[in-house]
C-alpha cells in the first residue's frame, strides 16, 4: 500500500511540474521566428518574411540554395538535439528511481549508477550539440 501511494505521489509531482513548464502557446503565424513547442523550432526558422500581412517562407535566390537547405537541415538537427536532452531528463529520472529502490542489492544500485552517468553525459552531450547548431543557424541566418 505505501508503494503505490508513494508511486502515486511521484505521478502528481511529475505531471505538475510538466504542466507548470508548458509553454504559453504562441501564435503559428508570427513571422519572427518565435513559435515553438516545447523547444522544438519549425523546419523553416529563419526562412521567413512578411509579404502583404502574410508570413510566407522565403524563396531562395540566387546563390542562396545552400544557405536555406543547411538552415534547415541545422533546424531539423537542432529539435532532433532537444528532443535527446528530454529523452536524457527522462532517463535520469529513471537511473535515480532505480538507484533509490535498490533495496541494497549491490547489482541494482549499479545499474542505477550506470544509468545516471550515461544519461548525464548524454545530457551533456546534447546540450552542447544545440548550442553549437544554435550558433551555426544564427550566423546563417544573420540573427543574434
């Protein structure tokens, strides 16, 4: 019984954090580039331009064809990296839960370990990999 109340309490703390972190929604038709959920840019970031009260994406011109297929290859790379930072929060969540109810199984809280670690650098990893695409996508983009 104080398992599942325990397991229950765990649930109600993790939801409600997610809810209090959720992103305020943000218009789709806002041209500056500042619609996204959860992190997660649109393909098109930096691709886009005002004409006649529309936000349309830009067509590239002359010469731009490599500056607009890499911004956007960078825009999928970029989400591809946050989405792995939120895979990587998950999973030291996990490595705590199992190092925490090892019941002093020394091969449990191994594991729980391992896991820890993994997913730390795996955080950490990814972290750097969305500021380094950050800095490239505005560099092409000619944003700050």
């Amino acid at each position: 019984m104080k398992k599942i109340i325990l397991y229950a309490l765990m649930m109600v703390n993790l939801l409600s954090g997610m809810v209090i972190m959720t992103p305020a929604p943000v218009s789709a038709a806002s041209c500056d580039g500042s619609s996204m959920f959860f992190g997660l840019r649109p393909w098109y970031y930096g691709q886009t331009e005002e004409i006649n009260g529309k936000c349309e994406i830009k067509t590239p011109k002359d010469g731009d064809l490599p500056k607009f297929v890499w911004t956007i290859v960078l825009n999928i790379l970029t989400d591809i990296s946050v989405m792995i930072g939120y895979i990587a929060i998950v999973m030291i969540a996990w490595g705590g839960y199992l190092y925490m109810f090892s019941r002093g199984l020394p091969d449990r809280a191994e594991k729980g370990k391992k896991t820890l670690i993994s997913a730390v650098i795996g955080l950490l990893i990814s972290v750097l990999a969305s500021v380094i695409m950050n800095t490239i996508v505005s560099v092409l983009t000619n944003r700050s």
